[in-house]
C-alpha cells in the first residue's frame, strides 16, 4: 500500500525524528511487519494504518508551504488577509489529516485600488472556556509532569472513581462537590523521582523531603480540625441526609439509606455504618427476603452490559464475608421476610456468581446433593461435606453413590473441584496446609473488628 513511498523515501533519504522526548517508560510503537485489509479485522486494520503511517511520517521530510499576507487600508482602517500555498507536501503526503488547508490569493502589486464588495459588522462576546475533555487532560497532565504515558489513564480512572469529577457528554470531565486538587504537588514528586532516575537527585534526601511536607501538612491539618469539620459540614451534606430507602439493618430492623454516588454504599443512620455494594451496575431490593445469618434484607445487583450478570447479595456479608457456621446455610431452617421458618430462604454459598468472590468453589458436575456435616478433619479441621453422586456418573467404585470427606485433604473431592476467579487458599507442603479461617493464621471471619473509616484513605 505505501510501497511506493517507502521507495521513494530510501532513494531520497529520510531523516531521523526531529520531535519526541524518551520517557524511559516503553519504547515507541512501531510497525514490524506487512499486513493487509484481509488479516486483521475492520478496528485493528485501522489502528495498523495510522501506526505505520505516523512511523513513515516522522521519517518524512518537512511539509514546505508559503506564507502570504496582504494588507488594505480602508478609510483610515487596517485590514488584511493570509494566503497559503503548498510547495513540498514533505510529511503530510503520507499522513493527509496533517495536511495544509491551501488557500490561494490573486496577484497584488502595492499601491493597486481594490473594490471593496461588501462591508459587514459582527458583535458578539467572549465566554469562559468550555470543561476539559479527556484528550485536553492528557495534554495538559504531560506538560505539569503528571505522570507517565502508562499511568496517566490511572491517574484519570482514580479521580473518577473517587467522585472527583465525573464523565459527561462528550467526554467532559466535569468536577463534582470535591472540587479539583492542584498538580503542584503531585507534578513536584514526579520531577523529583525523574532526577533521582537520572541520577541528578539523591533518593534519600528526596524521601525524607516528601515525608516532611506530608508530615507537616498532617500536623496543620490536625490543628485545624474544627475548620475542617465547618468546611466539610457547610459544602456536604451528611450522609443521613443523602440516598434514599432501600433495605432494612439486621442489626436495627429500621432502613438504610442507598448512596448511588461512587463509591456505591448504604448508610444505616441509626447504627451509623456504612456497607460498601458492588460498583457499575444497578441495585435493587431482592423479594424482600433476609440473608439467614444476620437478619440483612437482600439486594440484587446487575452487572452491566448486555450480557451482565445478576446475582443476590446481603450488605453485610458483602463487607465482611461469613466462613466460620457457613454451614448454617444447609439444613437449618431460615426465616424469611414474613418471620415465619422456612427452608431455602438463604442462597448457598457455591451458588454465588460474583467473579470477585474470594472462597467460592466450581464442581465438575454429576452430584445431586452436596452438604455439610457437623464432623470436622483431624487434619485441617475443616468441616467434612457429604456429596451424593449421580449414579450414572458415579467416581466411586462399585456404583456407590455416597461420600464424605474434607474438600483440601480429601484426594478424590480436591480433583473434583477448583478454585472460582481467586487466589488459592491452601497449597501442599508435605500435607495439606492448614484452611483459611482457623489454626495458625487468621482468618477473613467477622471477628477482625471494626476499623475508624477515618483511619483509611478509601473510607475516609
């Protein structure tokens, strides 16, 4: 396709990039090899178009042109008008879109009378400049020193996270309530750690630099708490204040208040806590059913997208997963939202299809029931399940259908399982090591304790 070109560009010469700095982060995107239309599906084919084409541009030679201007002089009043004429296309013969606009004036000598055709006025007014957009934040983030070309984004999706600003029509970031933050800060660390990089700079004494400025801001801030709380109270409202009902604390039975801003929570104005929900998706009461281990009204939460899932979740096990009497779930009798007992009102824990579920498991399939028991393994001490295959499918020899074992120790279950979209919670060193939740090492259980959200940059 630019054959031609290329050709044209070894027997002229081309010439090394005259522009670009080397950030150190990544080596630049360049073309490796030849493809065509037929290779590549309609977005990567284009994508491939524009990398060659600005690779062989920045190798080009410069697009030449002339520069006209004509001045008139009309009753007393200076005007004039620029004409551009294209000599060397140079660059812009392989990247069109860069290209001059020409635009050509006739002949004029000084001194010639010119007609004038027609005289217009136009008013109007200067505005204020319109929000930035993504491609101007990026823009202006790598002139500051914010940041690298493979963190920017970052720096970009964390401000929206955290309800800084928000995206609107046209990729507008629009700031919200929290108003904008300086770069200063920020764009002097970076600099900092780009000497340190260059070896300019001494790393400990940047260290110890960076830490004193937080220190002290720490302590200003520390002595003007009280302003700090008259701010924060006279530009935000209280939490109780905000949301709306949505489902009803097991703890005091009165409703919490949905937060939909990011991050997404509900807020128990009587108990005064905060229970963080899944984020991007919608949230809805769930059958106005209650979770059986703690009293929770349920939610449901879907995914977003068209093929997103949607699944029940309780606020409270959300936050803080139960592990320890999970097989309260099997074989207990529940109480639904009408109080009355009944059996199933729960959903099981392997039922659940949340992709960031830290302990869930996937069986291959061929057991028509899977329960708990009240035994534990002398091993690992987790409590012994009872699975009974189908018996068309049966693992076991001799047609049996029955069988009880520990899901670590047990060989035959462990191969029959796998853990679900997590990190492994055991691993084999001479015997199976011990189960998350109990022996040597804590566990994810509800007996943590509370933390101060004030404590934590994310809750704060």
């Amino acid at each position: 396709m630019w054959g031609d070109y290329v050709q044209g560009l070894l027997s002229d010469g081309y010439r090394k990039p005259q522009s670009g700095t080397d950030a150190g982060d990544h080596p630049p995107i360049t073309p490796m090899r030849s493809a065509n239309e037929d290779m590549l599906e309609r977005d990567a084919w284009r994508l491939y178009q524009y990398v060659c084409q600005h690779f062989l541009g920045t190798v080009s030679p410069d697009c030449k042109y002339i520069r006209k201007k004509v001045e008139f002089s009309i009753g007393g009043e200076f005007f004039h008008c620029i004409g551009l004429h294209v000599t060397v296309k140079g660059f812009t013969s392989i990247m069109p879109w860069l290209a001059v606009s020409e635009k050509n004036l006739p002949q004029f000598a000084k001194g010639d009378k010119i007609e004038v055709s027609k005289v217009e006025l136009f008013e109007g007014q200067t505005a204020p400049p319109d929000y930035l957009s993504e491609s101007e934040l990026i823009s202006l983030m790598e002139k500051n020193g914010i940041g690298t070309d493979a963190s920017i984004s970052a720096h970009i999706n964390n401000i929206c996270e955290r309800n800084y600003v928000q995206v609107q029509a046209g990729r507008k970031l629009v700031p919200t309530a929290l108003d904008l933050c300086l770069p200063d800060i920020r764009g002097f660390i970076e600099q900092q750690i780009n000497l340190v990089a260059k070896g300019e700079a001494d790393h400990s004494c940047v260290v110890q630099h960076v830490l004193e400025q937080f220190k002290q801001k720490y302590s200003y801030f520390v002595k003007q708490i009280d302003n700090m709380d008259a701010l924060f109270e006279a530009q935000f409202s209280p939490l109780a204040d905000s949301g709306r009902a949505l489902s009803k604390c097991g703890k005091c039975l009165r409703y919490m208040k949905y937060i939909s801003s990011q991050p997404s929570r509900l807020y128990c104005g009587t108990c005064e806590e905060v229970y963080y929900l899944p984020q991007k998706g919608t949230i809805k009461l769930y059958k106005e059913l209650t979770c059986p281990l703690d009293n929770f009204e349920l939610l449901i939460f879907a995914m977003a997208g068209p093929e997103g899932k949607s699944f029940p979740l309780c606020p409270f096990c959300y936050n803080s997963p139960p592990f320890e009497g999970i097989d309260t779930l099997f074989g207990v009798s529940k109480t639904g939202s009408s109080g009355k007992l009944g059996k199933g009102t729960g959903m099981p824990c392997f039922l659940c299809p949340h992709p960031t579920c830290r302990h869930s498991l996937i069986a291959q399939g061929g057991a028509h029931r899977i329960a708990t028991t009240r035994e534990r393994c002398p091993e690992c001490d987790s409590t012994i399940i009872e699975v009974d295959f189908n018996k068309n499918t049966t693992p076991l020899e001799d047609g049996a259908t029955l069988h009880s074992g520990c899901i670590l120790c047990d060989d035959l279950l462990h191969s029959l399982v796998e853990v679900k979209h997590g990190k492994s919670f055991f691993k084999r060193a001479g015997r199976w090591a011990r189960a998350r939740g109990r022996g040597g090492h804590r566990g994810r259980g509800r007996g943590l304790g509370k933390m101060d959200p004030k404590m934590s940059f994310r809750d704060f």
